[in-house]
C-alpha cells in the first residue's frame, strides 16, 4: 500500500522549531524528488522545499535561511527542520513525492498542522 504520513507538526511559539517527518511506505520513497507544501485555508498550495534523490536542495523564499529539508533514503523518511518559526508560518504542511520523471506530483501526505502563537 502507498501511503506518505507527516508528523511532528503543533503549536510553537515565535522563534521556535519544529521538525516535521514524512513517512513513506510501498517502495516509492527512493528515486523520487520529496517536496513539503504548506496551505492556509483560502489560499493556494505553495511550494516550500524541495530535495531529489540525490540530495540537492532548493527552497521558497519563505524558507530560505530558517528552514532545511532533508530525507533519509535507507529509512524511506524525509524532513523539514524549522527554525526561527514565524505567525505567518502557521498552515497545514503536506509532503510530497513526484513522479518518476519529476514533474507533478504523485503522492500526497494527509497533512500536519503548524500553529506558530505571537
């Protein structure tokens, strides 16, 4: 069965960190470039970060300097390390895995929620 869960996710506050896993299961973790999206409700999905197979990285401008992905291959499990947590950081945060070829997404987490209190 293919199925990705989030976890790590909760009420920080300001300044704070969380770090968020994303658990794979069916064989689909490996080849695959890892992403981690986040939404507030009445706004689209947006791209957060972003790590292939091989390890490079990128990352939105909201992320860059506070946040850092990660992915551990053998134990089929990505990350997202957030640092210096910010109130407009507060959203549903969903991984995801792309399709063999790297253009759209093929899997989608159920989503962890991170509230960040002022």
């Amino acid at each position: 069965q293919v199925q990705l869960v989030e976890s790590g996710g909760g009420l920080v506050q300001a300044g704070g960190s969380l770090r968020l896993s994303c658990a794979a299961s069916g064989s689909i973790f490996n080849m695959r470039t890892l992403t981690w999206y986040r939404q507030v409700p009445g706004k689209e999905r947006e791209l957060v970060a972003g790590i292939t197979s091989r390890g490079s990285t990128d990352y939105a401008d909201c992320a860059k300097g506070r946040f850092t992905i990660s992915r551990d291959n053998a134990g089929e499990t990505g990350y997202l390390q957030m640092n210096n947590l910010k109130p407009e950081d507060t959203a549903v945060y969903y991984c995801a895995l792309r399709s063999l070829g790297g253009g759209s997404v093929a899997y989608w987490g159920q989503g962890t929620q991170v509230t960040v209190s002022s």
